[in-house]
C-alpha cells in the first residue's frame, strides 16, 4: 500500500493547571493516496500542528495507528525540525543529510533563497518568527519531494 494512513489517532496533552489531560485528537482516522493534497484548517487548539507533527512522525499518538506508505516531507512551516543551538547553515546541512540529498546543492538554494545574508550562519534560537519561517520555507523549495 503506497498510502498515508492514520487510524483511531488519539492524542492527549497535560493540562498546566490542574490534574488531568486535555484531547486534542480523538479517534481520527485519514487516508491521502499517491498524487492528492490535502490541506489543514481549523481555529485555534484544533489540533492542526499536533496531526501535522503525528504525520511527519516527529510525535507519537497516544493510540493509533500511522502507516506511512510514501514518503513524506516535513511540513513547510513546521519549524520544529530545526535544532535551535545550530546555525540555520547547519540544520541546512543536516536535514539535507536525513533526506540523503546533495548537501552543497541544498544549503547554496537555501542561502539564495532565504536571503538570510549572515544570520544564516547565526543560531536559529537568536531568529525572529519572520527569519525562522523563511529558512523553513526555503529548505522545503531546496528539497525535491
């Protein structure tokens, strides 16, 4: 099966104050086939991050199942793959390195397009949201999926 599949996806987080846990998903199942697109829309707390995280595999569900059938790329605007103590030139290289791609080829398209100048060589932790998203944009053009 070449499919992305999600099945009774169930996924809590602790509430601050207090006892007890809040649901973010509660049995969500999906199935994206090879060639469709699929977008993500609801208000605030709906949980669009935590599925888009539980479907790049960067967060587990507290129950479900994923299958992933096909390769999946991390999503454009999740900044959460960057390491905050490494340059943006670093996490670059590195996350060209996860992806098995030409590692010059990609850090060279992310310098040209990001138009950091020399902040990409600054850790990302010191990036404004504005700097944070337009490295992330430019790593997802630099990377062929």
């Amino acid at each position: 099966m070449n499919d992305l599949l999600l099945e009774n996806i169930h996924k809590t987080f602790p509430i601050r104050h207090g006892r007890g846990k809040q649901v973010v998903l509660d049995s969500i199942s999906l199935r994206v086939r090879p060639g469709e697109r699929w977008g993500i829309m609801g208000p605030n707390g709906a949980g669009k991050s935590t599925i888009i995280q539980i479907i790049s595999g960067s967060l587990t569900p507290d129950s479900g199942t994923v299958h992933r059938g096909m390769d999946v790329s991390w999503p454009i605007a999740f900044g959460g793959a960057f390491h905050s103590s490494l340059t943006g030139r670093d996490n670059a290289r590195l996350i060209a390195r996860v992806y098995g791609v030409d590692v010059d080829e990609t850090v060279a398209g992310v310098e040209a397009f990001a138009e950091l100048g020399t902040y990409l060589d600054e850790p990302v932790k010191t990036y404004s949201s504005g700097m944070n998203s337009r490295l992330s944009f430019a790593l997802s053009m630099a990377i062929d999926f």
